[in-house]
C-alpha cells in the first residue's frame, strides 16, 4: 500500500494575548490507499486543528500554519494559495471533510438537495437536473427514507442522525479520494454512533476512499478503524495499527485512556481509572514530556531530558515515551 | 421531537412519513389567515393598478386647468374638488401615485442592492474592507438623509432619476450596516466552515448562502423603507427640489394646498392621506412579512396559531 496522503512535521499556531500557542507540533502521518486511521485525544490535543490545516481552512488570524507539508498525489497542499482554484478543488473534491455538528453545518435556508447539488455542480459539473436526481440517489445511498421527498426538506425537518448522514452523503459527493471525518459521532446518539460509523466505513470502502476518523473515542472507532495515532498536546505520541495498540499500549497516556473506558469484558465492580490532572498550558509547555505531571510510569530519565522523538517499538508501532509501559496490561 | 423518534431506531422504520407541509406554503398560509395583512396587500395591489393605468382611471389630465372652476369644492364633476388653477384634484392624487411608487420602489431596491453588497462584502472580508466601507458609511450616516438628498439632487439639477438616486444613495448605510452585521455572525457560523470545507469560494458563499441567510431581515426592512422613500420625496417635493413642477406628487400636492388649509383643506388633505395611507400599508407588510419570515420561527407556524 503506497502513501495516499502524507503529513510531515505539521505545526500550527494561534496567536494569544499571551503569545504565541502551538497548538499542532511536529504532527506527521502517512494515510495509505483504503486505509482507515483513527485520530485520538482528548479536546485541545490539536486533532481537529491538524486536519482544518490540511485543507487550509485555519482561520487566519489568529491561526497560522507555521510549518511541514501535506503531500497528497504528489502535490503539497500548504504550498497552494489558502483560497485559490487548486486549493477549493481539493477541498470537497479529492479531499472531503465532515464536520462535527451535523445540525448546524447545513445552511438553514436552504433544501438538503439544494445542498447537495451545489458540491456536485462545482466539482463534477453536472447540470440543475442531474444533480438534483444525484442528490436523490446520495440520500438513498445513506439510507433516507423516501428520499424523493426528503431531499426537498430543509435541514430542521431532519434529526441529527440524518442530518449528519446527510453531511457524509455531500462528502462522499463528488468521490474524494480521502474522507476525513472530524469527530463524526459525537452529536449523534449512543445507537446511532455505529450506524453512522458502519455506513461511513462502507461507503468508503465501496467508494475505494481513505478515511480519517478524528475523535476523542477510543472505544467508538476501535472496530473501524485499522491504525490509530494518539495525539497529546499537539504531538502524536503513539501510533500502531489497532490491534497492537489495544493489545500493547506503550505510551502512559494510552493506557490511562483505555483504562478510563468502560469494557464489558471486565469483572463487575472493577472501577474506571480516570487520568489524573488536566492536558498542560500550551502556552507554557515544558521542554520535556507534556504528559510528564499526569505519568504515574515516569522515571528520572523523563524529567531530565526533553520529550523524545517518536521511536519505532515494533512493526508499524511507534511511541514517544522513555518508560513505555511493558506489553501490555490494559 | 417527534422527527428524531421517527428516524433514529433503523433506517427502515421510517418508511411512511406523516403527511408534511413546506414550510414556505405554512408561511404563505398563516399570510391569508393575518387581515391586516390581506388588507395592505390589496391595497397596494390597487395602487399599483391605479399608477399603471392613472391615464385611464383619471377623469381628467392631470394639468388640465379649469380657470373658471378655480378652488371649486368637491362635486359631481371635480370628486375632491379643484386647485388653484382648476385642476382636478382627484386626478392629481391619482397621477401622483406613480411618482410616490416608483421613488419608493425604485429608491428602495437601489439602495437595498448597493447598500446589501456593501455590507455582505465588509462582513464578510472584515478587516481593512469592512473599515473602509463601514466608516465611509458612518459618514454618510451622519449627514441627514434630507440634507444628502437635497445636495444630490441640487448638484443633479433636479428630475425624475435624480430623486430616485439622490433618496436611494442616501438610505445605503443601514442597508450596509444590517448586512454587515448578519454577516459577521452568520460567516462564523458551522455550515459556512463546511461550505468552506467542500470547496466554495468566498463570493459564492457569500451571494449563495450569507444573502438569502439574511435575506427575511433585508426584505422586511425594505418594505419598511418604502414608506420612508415615499415621505423623503414628499419632502423634497415640498421643499420645491423634487420632480419639476408641472409633475404631479403627493409631497407637491400638499405644500401647494397648505396656504389654502383653513378654506379648502382637502386639498393637502387628500394627498396626505393618499402617502400616509400608502406608508401604513407598506409598514404593516412589512411588520407581518417579518414575523412570518424569520427563520428562527420556522416550521412552528400552525395555522391555529394565525391571529389577525
């Protein structure tokens, strides 16, 4: 499998009255060809900020992309005029994004089919009446029923649930090569999660896409996903395929995250272990381990030197850790 | 919410949807069940008809003088009886519909276009656009809309046209000022970073969504600003820097009647009631137009809850 997409060292920064936040430090992943990656964290760890930056859209000020190249089919996307004809051709054409508010990121006034049609009117060309019956086709393709008059509703007439499928129709629209998915369930009800996540992994599947899965939920994109990248304080530090990092965490942070979830595997009584502490300051960030004041695995070694580089600990598993929990005891 | 219920379980639980109404036909419904409304609308439905075929509806030319019949009271022959040079007053007020409409229209739909352009743009681009235009207009703002109008007209010579820009040139800034603040809070909203996302540029977002996202508040204004740009020419009619004189308007009736209002007051009062009656209507369009039209209230129209 070859490289579809690739981020290399990606640093974004916002700029505060106290100066200036890097929010996203030295980010680097690869996404190869009918791959799904799941981007994990907790709120302000930068996972949603890498991928706004991805397709340009960091509001500018205060935002800024203050370094590292997205190669994507053999072009880097940050070397695109911000608002320009390569840049909005990416966007929504080879590269799709949805967004976590399904309720609020449709415009109001307008039909869902108006909506839909308009992606595809830019992007494929097609004319009033073809884009109208591909919007039809795209409802149905998500599962609406009866689409035919659905796709005259205006987006209040539907739940969050189908607003949101909605939204993966319009992303799915024009077939993008990558689909990157910014915390797409976390509107959504607990019973409509999976389904929501199912019909995404399929149609991407179908479609011979790649998918980005950007959430704050381990547990939700386990199934869906083949390799996840835990970000803290704007790092990426561990990333593995699935099964290995479910199986062996070695990143602190890993472990306190599968720990703080709920299994049904486990004997009843056992308590949650929630991490202690909060995510640091990014303003003030120490020169060593960010996660170091939460670690209960730290040794000396962690509060004498600074944060090391991602290191590779096995096959496609790499961490950004001295410690490194041993094999395994989540 | 019954929406949610009826969708969330499956995908296929749904399949017979309860009967539904769009809403644009609630609105339009809940529109003929409001009377007042219903009453504006015809009247100004019939003005129109009355300005369209004034030449045909009026007994008399308009400038027609009768000078025989000077100040005559109202009587069979002359309805609301004659000025000073005989002319019939009935078909004066009836030929001066056309003016007051079409200052009013067409006054108000340039400043509207201009005016919400402006303002979209500002908004949307903020920053040293948005200062540019927004201060320009402040400035504009602060010179009285009569005295602007009086100097565009002045500096134009005075006619038809040049009414119409100077009254629409000078109700631009709450135009751009109305836009300009819808947009700033309408291009923060999700869907326009989901716009952004799927690859839509800056002007197409801006006349596809922000526009029709405010387009209810603008409308409602306009309708609104009819009756202003009604009274503006009225004034400036009055004041003697409007249409030429030999024009018949509503604002130019009353200033020649007032000298003769304690013997023929019927002669300002005609056409005063003629322009307060037309800015009522255009105002009460205007109020129901608003209550119906904004988005926050749609979809929970019921026609049970009409009232008149």
């Amino acid at each position: 499998m070859s490289a579809l997409l690739e981020v290399r060292d990606l640093q974004v920064e916002f700029g505060t009255p106290n100066g200036a936040v890097r929010a996203v430090d030295g980010v680097s992943y690869t996404l190869a060809e009918h791959e799904i990656v799941g981007l994990v964290g907790e709120s302000g760890c930068g996972k949603s900020a890498s991928q706004l930056a991805i397709m340009q859209l960091i509001q500018t000020p205060p935002g800024r992309i203050a370094g590292g190249e997205v190669l994507f089919e053999g072009h880097d996307l940050l070397k695109y005029a911000k608002n320009g004809p390569e840049m909005r051709a990416v966007r929504g054409g080879r590269i799709a994004m949805i967004f976590q508010e399904p309720m609020t990121s449709l415009n109001p006034v307008l039909t869902i089919g108006q909506q839909l049609a308009e992606a595809t009117r830019t992007h494929l060309g097609l004319s009033k009446r073809e884009a109208q019956d591909k919007a039809v086709e795209l409802l149905r393709l998500v599962g609406t029923p009866s689409p035919e008059t659905r796709v005259n509703d205006y987006p209040h007439q539907f739940s969050g649930g189908m607003c949101q499928r909605v939204m993966i129709a319009m992303g799915l629209s024009c077939d993008p090569r990558v689909l990157i998915a910014d915390e797409p369930t976390t509107a959504l009800d607990v019973t409509t999660q999976a389904q929501v996540l199912r019909l995404m992994r399929e149609l991407v599947e179908r479609a011979g896409a790649s998918l980005v899965i950007v959430t704050h939920n381990l547990g939700v994109v386990a199934r869906y996903v083949h390799r996840i990248s835990v970000m803290y304080a704007g790092r990426v530090v561990e990333s593995g395929t699935t099964k290995d990092l479910f199986a062996h965490p070695r990143h602190p942070y890993t472990l306190g995250l599968l720990q703080s979830v709920p299994r049904l595997d486990e004997h009843q009584g056992s308590r949650l272990i929630p991490i202690d502490g909060l995510p640091p300051n990014l303003i003030d960030m120490p020169g060593t381990c960010a996660f170091l004041p939460r670690c209960s695995h730290a040794i000396d070694r962690c509060r004498e030197e600074p944060w090391p580089e991602l290191a590779n600990v096995g096959e496609g598993h790499s961490v950004r850790c001295y410690a490194q929990v041993a094999g395994g005891s989540a | 919410m019954s929406a949610s219920q009826k969708v969330l379980p499956s995908g296929a639980a749904c399949a017979v949807a309860p009967p539904r109404v769009s809403p644009r036909r609630v609105a339009v419904q809940t529109l003929l069940h409001r009377k007042l409304f219903m009453g504006c609308a015809v009247f100004v439905a019939v003005l129109l008809i009355v300005a369209v075929f004034a030449p045909w509806i009026a007994p008399y030319p308009p400038n027609q003088t009768d000078l025989l019949n000077r100040l005559a009271p109202p009587s069979w022959q002359h309805w609301l009886g004659t000025d000073t040079l005989g002319r019939d007053t009935l078909s004066r007020v009836i030929y001066g519909s056309r003016v007051s409409l079409l200052v009013g229209l067409v006054a108000v739909a340039l400043s509207a276009l201009i005016g919400v352009v402006l303002g979209t743009v500002a908004g949307y681009f903020g920053r040293w656009v948005e200062a540019v235009v927004m201060r320009f207009m402040d400035a504009l703002m602060t010179i009285p809309m009569i005295l602007l109008a009086l100097t565009i007209a002045a500096l134009m010579g005075g006619g038809l046209m040049d009414v119409v820009v100077a009254i629409g040139v000078s109700m631009i800034p709450p135009y751009a000022r109305l836009m300009c603040a819808e947009t700033q809070s309408i291009k923060r909203k999700d869907f326009i970073v989901s716009l952004r996302g799927m690859g839509a540029g800056g002007w197409r977002i801006m006349a596809g969504h922000v526009v029709p996202n405010a387009f209810s508040h603008v409308l409602v204004f306009m309708t609104m600003q009819i009756g202003a740009a009604i009274l503006a020419e009225s004034a400036l009619s009055f004041l003697g820097i409007g249409v030429p004189p030999t024009v018949p308007t509503w604002g130019s009736m009353v200033a020649d009647g007032y000298r003769y209002l304690f013997t023929d007051p019927i002669l300002s009062i005609a056409p005063g009631v003629a322009i307060m009656a037309t800015v009522f209507a255009f105002n009460m369009i205007g109020d129901t137009l608003r209550d119906v039209l904004d988005p926050r209230l749609r979809g929970t129209f019921t026609l049970a809850g009409k009232h008149s």
